[in-house]
C-alpha cells in the first residue's frame, strides 16, 4: 500500500529514481508498520528501536491515546542493515561524492542516522535533513557517531538569528512565515540539518 503511493509520487518526476520496497534499521529482519487509516503516506515501525512511544506517534497523526487500535492499519514489512543498504549504494558512488540525505521516519531517527554514519566514508561530504522529536538525538550524540561535523542547524522562526532587519523584512515579504537555521542549537527538537565532510 504505501509502496504502491510512493511508486505513483515518483512517476513524476523528471530524474531517474530507483525505489527499495524495505526499510531502513540495525539489522535485516521482519517488522510491524502502523500506517493511520486517515493518511495512507504516513506511518510507523512499532518496534523496540523506536525512540518514540505508540502514544507519542498517535498524538502526531492527531490520534488519541485509546484509538489508536482502532485508527491504524498493521502490516509486516522488512527491515534491512541500513549500513549494508548504504555501502551498497555509496560504493557505486565517486569516493569524494556529494550526498543529500532526508530523512522522515517517525522515531527512528537514530537509528538510521547511525546506520548511515557507518556507511559513509570519510572522503564524502553530507548534508543530512531530519524531524526529530526525540531527547535522544541531541549535539553530543551526532558527534559521536559523525566524526567530521560541520555544523549542526535547526530550522527555527526565531527572527533573532536572522543578520538584519532586511533579511526579516524580505523574508516575511516572500514567505509570509520567517525561517532561519539556529547555529549549534542545545537541543534539536524540530526540523535538523547536520552537515559532515
């Protein structure tokens, strides 16, 4: 089901894409995704490596804590090692590649990120991009798992961090909300960019 949405959202685009039908974890094995009846492109693995509770997901999707049996659809799907997965692709990559990394997985979050720290070499440089609504992913822990931190960042409207009141002004002007990226933030609730290599 939610392979089938993605396969119909990447038709239209314009480069090549190659999709894997299996998710990211520490290992290869079965799992169980809880997809919410109200959002078939959501969804999330109800396992012991998700750093979020099955209540703390369901308050996203808008879901209160005794409706959650009731309001998800559960499936089996395979996990395979992310750092197997990702040698695999990256070795088909120049050793000095450029890499973009999204990263949207409802709680596990940490471990994909580590899985991807293995997998990278040391010659590549990376921006990764993930929500993060846990305490445990904090500046600390992606500099022990990322050696080569550039900068951690965290998308924030906080018009403080913003270098005048030009940049405020134009920036409200085009978006009509403002948003700028905190430098070093102490904690990176919210949308995070860390930049290695």
């Amino acid at each position: 089901m939610l392979f089938d949405v993605l396969r119909a959202n990447t038709r239209m685009l314009s480069c090549k894409t190659t999709l894997f039908d299996f998710g990211l974890g520490r290992d290869d094995r079965s799992s169980t995704l809880r997809v919410p009846e109200h959002n078939v492109g959501g969804g999330y693995v109800a396992d012991a490596d998700n750093t979020l509770s099955e209540n703390e997901l369901a308050a996203k999707d808008g879901i209160s804590q005794g409706g959650i049996n009731d309001n998800y659809v559960s499936m089996q799907v395979q996990i395979k090692s992310g750092r197997v997965v990702m040698e695999g692709i990256l070795s088909k990559l120049a050793p000095d590649a450029r890499l973009l990394f999204k990263i949207d997985v409802e709680g596990y979050e940490k471990v994909v990120l580590t899985e991807i720290a293995g997998a990278l070499r040391p010659s590549h440089s990376a921006v990764i991009v993930f929500e993060n609504f846990s305490d445990e992913i904090t500046p600390t822990f992606i500099h022990s798992i990322f050696p080569n931190v550039k900068s951690i960042e965290r998308l924030t409207t906080n018009l403080a961090v913003l270098p005048s009141k030009l940049h405020k002004l134009v920036r409200t002007l085009i978006s009509g909300r403002v948003y700028s990226l905190e430098p070093e933030p102490v904690r990176l609730l919210g949308e995070v960019v860390v930049t290695v290599g």
